[in-house]
C-alpha cells in the first residue's frame, strides 16, 4: 500500500502515541479531537515528584503533544468531530466536522493578547499548554458577538493577524487505510452524589485538583484562596457502585490520592490528610516500598461517606460515615474534600465506535476482544481508556499495540 | 536478511513470547536462564546492539551466539505467605499454587455433607496482594462450590479488585454466597493443630462480632517475585531492573518494554493494560519497538558520540559512566554507533575531552550544540542551564501561564544536563557571573536513566571548587523539575536569585 495513511480518533495521550508509533514507519496521521485542545485529559495533569520521580505519567502527555505537535507525519486536528465514516473497499472515508478556528494556529505565537483584551470572561480561552496549536482558542458561546454586541477586541489585539471572526463551521472528507479509536473516557460526575460537588466550593474533584497544582504549583480553597490545613480524599466516586451500574473498578484512582497526598504533606507535614475507601489497589511497581510509610501519615476511614454538610465557619465540610469499628455514626471536618472520580465511557463513545463496526461490551467500554480481533480483518483498531480504565503509562502501552497491529493490517511491517 | 531475536525464558513462558513474535515476523531463539543442567544456558553477554554475543554454556558451540536483540520473559518466583502468617504449610494449608494444582483431585461432597467442608483463602493478609491472585481465585470458585461443594470464605486486606472484569465477579461470588471477610486494623490470628489444621479467631468488622472458623483447607497467597535467575540475567546483560528486579526500569519513559540497553527489551508479569492476564498486547508493544529500531533515520535520538582515538587515555571514565553500555574496551576504546542514545554524559565526563557528539546521518532533528556563553552571559548575570526535555518546557509552560519570567536570567537549553561538562559549570564564573543553576529532570525521570544524577555529582564537585577559588558555594545551584511544572520554574528560579543577591556584598 503507497502512502498508507490512518484515521486517529482522539488526541489524548493515546492517541497521540499512536501517530508517533505510526509515524516511526512514515506511516501519516490525521489526528481528530473534539475538544479545542488536543492532550485529553492528561495534559491538564500537575508533577507529583517529591525529591524524586513517583512514575504518575502526567510528564508523559507534555512529551507526547510536543512530539506530535513537531512532526511532519502527524496532522491534529482539534475541535473536529467524527460525523459518518463509510467504508469503499479497503479504504475509510470520513466526514469530520469542524468547529470554525477563529485563530490560525500557524500564525499564534501564544502571546495571550487577546485573552488580556477579550471583555467576555470564557470567549477566549487558553489550553493547558503551551505546545497546544493554537494555544488560545476563541468559545464563540461566551463572545459577546453571540448577543449581537460588535466586539473585536481580539482582532485588534493580536501582533500577528491570526484572528479572523468570519469563520464558519466547515465539513471535511478525510481519507485513511485504518482508523485507531482512541476516544478516551468521560469523568464521571460527581453532582448526584451527596458530597455537595456543586453545592460547596470547597468540595472538588482529582481531575481539578491536578489543574490546580499545575497551574499555580500550589492546592487553594476555592472558597477563599487559602491553603487546606486538612483535606479529605473520598475514593470510589462512581466507581465500583451497585446503584449506579458501574461495577468496575477504575483502577488509577488510589495511585492518583495517594500520589497527591504524598507530595502535598512533603511539602508542607502539618497538612492532615484523611482517606475514605473500600479497598485501596496498587498503583506502580514500587508499590510495596511506597505504601508502608503512608500507613502512618495518613488517617485512613474504611467507609465512604453518607454525606457531607457544611461545617460551622460555613466554609470547611463535614463528612459524616459509618465508623465500623465502634458501630456508631461519626464526622470529620475537613478545609477540603477531593472526589476520586471514577473513569467512564466516553459520551459518544458508542455512537462513534458503531461509526467504525465496533460495539461496546456491557460495561460501556470497548470490549478489547473486538480491539485486537478485528484490526486484522478490518482496519480497526481501539487504544487507551476508551478500552477500559488504566493509567497514563499503560494508555501509552495500548496506544503501541494498537499501532502495531494497525502497521500489520497495512502491512508496512 | 532477518536478524534473530534472543529469548531468554523457561520453556513455557519463553515459548509463549516465541510464538509471539515469530506471528509477528521475528526470527527467534530460545535459551533458556538456567536449566540446572548447564546443557544450554545462558552466559555473559558481550557486544551490542544489533550484534550481541552471547555465550552459550554448556554446549559444544565454539562460537557465541550473534543476536541483533534480545527479550527477557522471566518466570516469576511465587512465595506463598506462610511464615508471613505464621503457619505451616501441610496437606491442610496450601499455597495458592499447590491447591489449584491439587484442586482437581479433592473428592466432591455428597448431598446430605451439610455444613460441607469449607476452604478459606487468605488474600493479603500480610502485605499486599495482586490482581492476578484475585483472579486465579475468583476463576475457580464456581468449580469450588458447585462441583465440588465446597463452602468458601474469603478473608482479605484489601481486594485487589484493579483489573478488567474482577469486581464484577467479585459481586457475583458474594450473591452466591462466597463469605468475604475483610481486615483492616485487626487481623485475624491462627492456630494450627496437631494435624495442621487451622482456627482461624477474628472479629467480623461487619458486624463487630467474633467468629471462629475452621477450615478443612486453608489456602495463603503468594506474592510473585523476581528470583535469583531473574537477577542474574539483568546482570549479565548489564541493563537496569525495576524496583522489583524485573527488567526494564520502571522509568515512565521506558517505551515498549525497553531497556536501557537498546534492542533488549523485558517483560514485567502483571503489565496488561487492562490488568488482565494476556501477554498480547505486551508482546504487540515491544514488537512495534523491535521492528523500529531496524529504521535507524527514524530514531528520535538524533545524536551520536565517538571518542577521537588521539586524546583518549583509556581511562575508561566514559564505560563507566554511560548509562547505556555503548562503551567498547578492545585494542581502542570506542563507542558503538547503534548502542548509542546520544545523551552526552560522557562528553561531558572525559576530562581529555576527547569525546564529542555530532549528528546522525539522516537523522530527522538538528541536534541541540552545547552552548555557548560567548556574549550571552555579562558581569552579573545569572546563568540556567535547563534540560530541554523538562527545565525548557517548564519555563514555556510557565511563560503560556501568564508569569513574567524573572528578565535577569540567561537560559541555555542543553540535551540533557547529563551533557553539563564541569567546565561548563565554571566558565559563566570565569565571565563573572553572580550564579548559575542547573535545572534538571527528576531522579527517576531522566530519558538518559541518570544524566540528572550525573549533573548534579558535578555540580557538588564544582562547589567544593568554587570554595577553594574563595567563591561561595551557593552561588552553584541544583534542582530537579518537570515540563508539567510551570510555575515551579518561576518559584525556583527566583528563590535562586533572592539567594544570590544576598550573597552580594
């Protein structure tokens, strides 16, 4: 096959392995993302080294958006949806949809300019990094020319011209030889569970707790900006739950806490860090030497909260659950409370996974006897979360073995 | 023409990845550890990649083995937790494996056996249990109970419930009354009886109520380890293990099951992405690398290093320091072209300077030079050198966050700090300026293994230097960071200059 070229759905860490694999063979990517910035959710992911590397991964991300965002190979392509695929003997035709790309991401220079001038809080946003094409993206919902006020702010802003407001959603056929689904997951949504996500603004989930020490290198109360003295990590959120359905355990939850709460006491000791679990899993293959010393740092509550109110100072959170082992109802007040939440199908996951001839198995994830099976017959392959829950390191694992079997499909090896 | 691919595995295991590989167009061999018979095993290995010898022992092969690459598919060593749990083990108390081999040879129970015998396994009760453990368990309970009748408790610390499919059966197991007890605090205590049977004494936490149980067989999980063998074979192909003795390193950035030796790869049980049982998508990971590495213009490490024969002093300061064993010691000593990862920790080792890294042909990247000071550091300046893979980022990270960057600071990217000569660590002192600082990746993340851990063995050196040339030691900084840590740039970087201005006068 001259020039084989490959489909990729997604632009997480996944799928951005896979284009790097793919394209270690000249193998060309057209790399789709339905959110405006490629990188997943990974990318908005903070270092947990204390003085030394914990293996979380989050670097991972960074490496693999630089590195695909730099090669010749490798086409991404944020805030484009796949729309229908049809098959026309071997090769796939897709119709993508694109979000229009008010800023040219070959002409940004990241400068943040516009997002300095831009009136409307949420019309200009900035990804979580820097190696993002374009770094800035314009959310026309939030643009104050979506109620008909003429606002051109940005425009006028911008040193390099790379705004143009008259773009239009536009329709594009790519064409590929394989396609690799690698579509993520979704956060499950803590808002129905009684830990008042929501409702209190001290109550946060992991996934904006990592944003947050990303980008500010230090954890803050929502409520008023000061450091948490006590914070509270209450697992299984979604995960492993009867009532809900979701009877899988999401696998990187107890490794992510434990990681977090690790760096947060190494870097300040008098911060009390409490644990709400069932059971806690490994995380790493130093898991047995990681472990021991955070027996002792950490208060560990073998229960998940019955629900949480607000304490007294109307800002800190009162957890309350069964204490097993004295048989009574019991409290603990933290200045924040983290919900470990579980990992997901992604939204759209089965409707674009039947785009392609794959059907999800019962747990809504896709059934990886289809992931290897079918690449062989026919061109379709799955990588990362879109599988099932696993970590960052194991995403990127997924990602090489979907792109090798994809090159044998193509045969290029 | 194909080159073979050495396996280094047990008959069943190694097989297995054989297998493996050869669906995937490999040509392989098969040799095995250590047979205990010496009657082909495997011996030291010499060479590099794309020409590893290796010997052979116990055979009547006078040459060596030639391979281009070799994968390492160990045999973990289970250790059952008897003396973890203080108990013996007998025909009443089994490891896990002897009672699934034993399993099929237990006599079913009559109808009217009612309360029928009962098994109890243990699942960590003394240090942690895997996923694996929990599945081999779950997978025969339905035989266990329904065929052979049996009633089964379970007790455990924490179930280990991280692969695909296990919490769903574990849910199943209990609706159709599998007792699981779980521990926390309090663990259960043990008593054997003459015959070797336990009691076990606990307190249900359930219902906080206390429960003796004896079991007709008691089952210990056991834990999989890397053995001596497994060791062994690490050592003498002179690449890292992990924590756990198993190759590779367990270095985030070790791809497709790589290790720091290029072309040999190992395996790690337990690796499937999705915590289940397979090997093939393990396997798929390191053939997509193996096939990768015959494209050599397409390698990301751009650079090479040789040493110039005419400054060399056999020193063998570079052998010892490179991470990768590139270095060979014959007649010359000189580094191999295709072991090479151009990470430039022995350019900057060799104190005759005689090594130097330069382009690979048709390599797809410019590489980064060293960097020059020459105009870029006045009187007063403060001089960073920053890994380009972390420091580098860190400080764009930082910049797309909106934060000033401190604007009396010089930043050079290098490689990798690793390629930080001491003289480089000097120099900005000789143009005098205030302070320099090197920022590099985190112990443990480092794409060179240890280039940051060389970096900063020289910048202590160059302290003690500094001290003796009247200058103060702070005034040569070390730090580690990563590209997702913007702001901490920012922090580091003028905690730094605070430091330095109040060194001034």
């Amino acid at each position: 096959m001259p020039d084989p070229s490959v489909l990729v759905v997604g632009g997480g860490v996944a799928g951005l392995s896979s284009a790097l694999e793919l394209a270690r063979f000249g193998v060309r990517t057209h790399v789709l993302d339905s959110a405006p910035f490629a990188g997943g959710h990974a990318i908005g992911f903070s270092c947990k080294a204390t003085d030394q590397c914990v293996r979380c991964g989050a670097c991972l991300a960074e490496d693999r958006l630089h590195s695909a965002g730099n090669n010749e190979h490798i086409r991404i392509l944020p805030s484009s949806r796949l729309q229908n695929v049809y098959r026309e003997g071997r090769r796939f035709f897709a119709t993508v949809h694109r979000e229009p790309q008010y800023i040219d991401p070959d002409r940004c220079t990241g400068c943040g300019r516009c997002l300095e001038v831009c009136p409307a809080p949420g019309a200009v946003n900035r990804g979580p990094s820097p190696f993002n094409r374009p770094p800035f993206v314009l959310d026309a919902t939030q643009c104050l020319r979506s109620s008909k006020q003429d606002c051109r702010a940005c425009v006028e802003a911008c040193p390099e011209a790379a705004i143009s407001l008259e773009r239009e959603v536009s329709e594009m056929i790519l064409d590929a030889d394989a396609v690799i689904l690698a579509s993520g997951f979704l956060p499950f949504d803590p808002t129905d569970k009684p830990y008042g996500y929501g409702r209190f603004d001290n109550v946060v989930t992991n996934l904006e707790l990592e944003r947050m020490l990303r980008e500010n290198n230090r954890v803050k109360r929502p409520s008023d900006g000061t450091p948490p003295s006590s914070i509270g990590f209450v697992q299984c959120v979604g995960s492993r739950d009867e009532h809900l359905g979701n009877l899988w355990c999401s696998r990187v939850c107890c490794g992510s806490a434990l990681r977090m709460a690790r760096v947060l006491q190494h870097r300040d000791p008098s911060v009390e860090v409490t644990v709400f679990y069932i059971d806690i899993q490994s995380f790493g293959r130093d898991f047995e030497t990681v472990f021991p010393p955070l027996q002792d740092a950490i208060h560990w509550v073998r229960a998940l909260p019955a629900e949480t109110s607000l304490a007294e100072d109307g800002s800190a959170l009162k957890v309350s659950y069964f204490d097993s082992e004295s048989g009574q109802p019991a409290a603990k007040t933290v200045d924040l409370l983290v919900l470990s939440v579980g990992i997901t199908p992604g939204e759209d996951l089965e409707e674009t996974a039947g785009l392609v001839g794959l059907k999800p198995g019962p747990d809504g994830f896709l059934d990886p006897s289809h992931a290897g099976a079918l690449a062989r017959s026919e061109g379709v392959t799955a990588a990362g979360t879109a599988l099932g829950p696993m970590s960052i390191s194991d995403a990127v694992k997924s990602a090489e073995a979907a792109s090798w079997r994809t090159l044998r499909y193509l045969q290029v090896v | 023409m194909q080159k073979h691919i050495l396996i280094i595995g047990d008959q069943e295991n190694g097989q297995c990845v054989a297998d493996g590989l050869a669906g995937g167009g490999f040509q392989t061999r098969l040799l095995s550890p250590s047979t205990g018979n010496a009657s082909s095993e495997l011996g030291p290995v010499e060479g590099s990649f794309d020409a590893y010898r290796v010997e052979v022992t116990g055979t009547e092969q006078p040459h060596p083995l030639v391979v281009s690459r070799a994968i390492v598919a160990p045999t973990p060593v289970p250790k059952p937790a008897f003396s973890d749990l203080g108990l013996q083990p007998g025909e009443h108390v089994l490891s896990l494996s002897a009672f699934l081999d034993r399993m099929p040879t237990l006599p079913p129970v009559p109808d009217e056996a009612r309360p029928g015998p009962s098994v109890a396994f243990f699942l960590g009760l003394s240090g942690e249990t895997r996923p694996s453990v929990l599945r081999r368990v779950l997978e025969v309970l339905p035989f266990l109970r329904n065929e052979l009748r049996r009633q089964v408790t379970i007790l455990y610390g924490n179930l280990k419930v991280s692969g695909a499919g296990l919490e769903a059966r574990v849910r199943d197991a209990r609706t159709q009354g599998v007792v699981f007890l779980r521990f926390s605090r309090i663990l259960p205590t043990f008593s054997q009886d003459g015959e070797g049977r336990v009691t076990i004494s606990c307190v249900d936490e359930a219902s906080r109520l206390p429960v003796t149980i004896r079991p007709d067989l008691a089952v210990v999980d056991e834990d999989l380890r890397a053995g001596a063998e497994t060791r062994r074979v690490a050592g003498l192909l002179h690449a890292d293990p992990g924590p756990d003795g198993f190759l590779p390193s367990d270095n985030v950035l070790r791809l497709g099951f790589q290790t720091n030796r290029r072309g040999i790869a190992g395996l790690v049980p337990e690796a499937d992405p999705l915590g289940r049982d397979t090997l093939d998508d393990d396997l798929a990971a390191v053939m997509v690398h193996m096939r990768a590495l015959e494209r050599l213009d397409d390698w990301e490490d751009s650079k090479v290093a040789s040493i110039d024969a005419g400054r060399c002093a056999r020193c063998l300061t570079c052998y010892r320091v490179c991470p990768h064993g590139a270095v060979t010691v014959e007649e010359r000593v000189a580094i191999a072209s295709g072991a090479c990862f151009g990470c430039g920790t022995c350019e900057a080792a060799c104190p005759a300077r005689a090594i130097s890294l330069t382009q690979r042909e048709n390599a797809p990247q410019e590489i980064g030079p060293v960097p020059s000071l020459e105009g870029a550091v006045q009187p007063g300046a403060v001089v960073v050198f920053g890994c380009r893979r972390s420091a580098d980022r860190a400080r764009a990270l930082c910049r797309h966050l909106g934060r000033e960057l401190p604007s009396d600071l010089v930043f050079l990217p290098v490689d990798c700090a690793g390629r930080i000569s001491r003289n480089m660590l000097l120099e900005p002192f000789l143009r005098d300026a205030a302070g320099v600082l090197v920022l590099a990746c985190h112990p443990g993340n480092c794409h060179a293994e240890r280039g940051n851990l060389h970096a900063r063995a020289r910048v202590e050196e160059v302290q003690h230097m500094l001290e003796e040339l009247g200058l103060e030691k702070e005034r040569l900084g070390f730090h580690t960071l990563a590209a997702n840590q913007g702001p901490a740039f920012d922090r580091i970087a003028k905690e730094f200059i605070g430091r330095i201005e109040g060194l001034k006068g």
